[in-house]
C-alpha cells in the first residue's frame, strides 16, 4: 500500500486510462492531470475521509450485473451505517434489497463504486474497489479513492420517513421505455447520479457520479433518449472517459419528496462531433443516454429531502429553451 500523501509519487503509474486522457487532451490539461492524478487518487482513505463517512444517512453505489449493464441506486442508514475499521476498507451495515437492479452487481468479490455525498454541505468523496459481503453488509476494500469539488450540488436538509431496516412493501415498475411519469420527473430534475465502468485485462473498474443543473438541464427526447449537457468540473473525466471506452452506463433520478427511484441502465455516447447545433450556457460538451431497461421504485428510499439552496455554480448554467433538433 502506498501512501500518496507523504511519498514522492512521480514514478507512479498514471491512475487514467485511454478514454480519461482523451477527454484530457481534447481541453489541453493532459500533462497536468497526468502530475495531479498521481497525488490525489490513493489507494486508502485519508483521515478525514474515513470522519467523514460515519456522518452520512445516504450513499450512492454503482455496480454492473452479469449481462455488463451498469446500475447506479441510492442507499440510506442511520449516520453510522458506513465506517472504516483501517484505511483500506470502507464497511456498511445495509440490508439486501431484492427490488433493486443494482443488488445482482453486488455479490461477493465483485467491483462496485462508492458515492459518498452529503446534500447539506456538499461534500463528497468517490471510491471504488472488490466488494466482501457479510452477513449485515459488506466490506470494500478501496482500489482507488479520491475527493471531489462542490459544484452544482444543491443543499438539501434530510429527515427519515421509517427505520432503514424496513424496506418498503410498493412493487417496482418495470418497463423498457420511459413513461410520463418520468419523463416529467426527469425533466424537473435538478440532480441525478451515473454509474459507469471500463475493463482491461479483465479488470474491472466501475465508477458512480452526481450530477446537477438548473431544472431541466436533462432534455428528453421524442425518442425517449436523454441529451445531457457535460458542465465544466475537476477534470478527471471518469464518467465520460469510461463512456468514451464503453457505452455503457446506469442513470437514476430521484423523487426527493416521494423517496422515490427511477433507475435505468443503456446505451450512452459523447456527442463529439455532432453536437454544432447545441448550444446551452456552461455546457463544454454533450453526451446521449438511450435506456434499455427502467425501474421505477417507488417509497424506495426511507428518507426525504428538502432543497435549501441553489448551488452558485449551477445558477450560472442554462436549461434547454427549445427541443433537441435530432432527437
């Protein structure tokens, strides 16, 4: 185990791969990321990492299932739920939930990815690594692990509706299209969260991240596939890189007042050449997600949330004023 904070780390190999150096290069900080990402991805979490998961009341997970889907779901406990006995591994105490797509990527020895988020400070960390279940939860041994900036997170206060523990009874919706439901969810969404992977040599490599905008930064098309805007960020690329390399990706869309989850696992691509006839404020590029399967989840989650405060950063984007012309 290396540790990044106090070790030289320029003979390092560099944490990017193919597709995150492409996106790199395309804006001219390759040479730069290629020095960062050496000191900022480390294989442990650091001591304020490790306070800080213990705070939260909710996580979010990314994990890819046997046919390759990925999925990304929204987890919530008490504060405690997530813990750390070392640097090394993140623990959680969660119950399984059948209901959830996610779940059939999460057996013991998998990859998944980690989000830790907290709504109310805008804080957030993102981990990933091999999964260990236990009987009450599972352990991840940390692969790699990295903070991330605030921007475009809107505040959020949190209550719980019932204990944790008790899963809710309302069956899941399946279906392979998006309904009115939601796509009106979708289209007053402010924020939702993305699960991505990429392999080489047989390793795997997931990813989940946040995303958030002005309310209806995420254009529906007539054909039921999402146009999304890719705002200005630290310049990691994981999302998109790991897109770039393969086009495959899970979205999931909450309803903040409803506890409700609109998870979909499809297709995504980066729009780099045909995207001259879009044209929206703070967007630096697009990209296009065509969902195979959706789930909505309703009561899915125990907790609620109430929005507070706009984020700075997302007030300075814009939100689509006219239809997407190719969709």
């Amino acid at each position: 185990m290396t540790d990044l904070s106090t070790s030289d780390t320029s003979s390092l190999p560099s944490p990017w791969h193919d597709g995150e150096i492409r996106l790199q290069r395309s804006v001219g900080v390759e040479a730069r990321m290629n020095e960062i990402g050496r000191k900022v991805i480390r294989d442990h979490l650091i001591d304020q990492h490790r306070e800080f998961y213990p705070l939260l009341p909710m996580v979010v997970l990314g994990a890819v299932d046997a046919k390759g889907d990925a999925w990304a779901t929204l987890r919530a406990g008490r504060p405690g739920f997530l813990y750390t006995d070392d640097p090394y591994r993140l623990n959680a105490t969660l119950v399984r939930e059948i209901a959830d797509p996610a779940e059939a990527g999460m057996e013991d020895g998998q990859e998944i990815a980690v989000l830790g988020i907290d709504l109310s400070t805008r804080r957030r960390n993102r981990l990933n690594g091999t999964l260990h279940r236990r009987a009450d939860g599972f352990d991840l041994m940390v692969g790699e692990s990295f903070g991330n900036c605030p921007k475009y997170i809107q505040t959020r206060d949190v209550r719980f509706t019932r204990e944790p523990t008790q899963v809710t009874i309302a069956p899941p919706h399946l279906s392979s299209t998006l309904d009115n439901t939601a796509r009106t969810l979708i289209e007053q969404a402010d924020t939702f969260f993305v699960a991505s992977y990429f392999e080489d040599h047989g390793k795997r490599r997931v990813d989940v991240s946040h995303r958030g905008g002005q309310a209806g930064f995420v254009h529906v098309g007539g054909d039921g596939s999402l146009t999304i805007p890719d705002f200005i960020g630290n310049r990691f690329f994981s999302t998109l890189g790991n897109i770039a390399v393969n086009q495959k990706a899970g979205l999931t869309f909450v309803d903040f007042a409803s506890g409700g989850l609109l998870q979909m696992t499809g297709d995504a691509e980066i729009l780099f050449d045909r995207a001259s006839d879009l044209s929206l404020k703070g967007a630096e590029r697009y990209w296009r997600f065509r969902p195979r399967r959706v789930i909505w989840r309703p009561d899915a989650l125990p907790i609620r949330y109430e929005m507070t405060e706009w984020s700075p950063f997302t007030l300075e984007t814009g939100i689509w004023d006219h239809p997407d012309p190719r969709s």
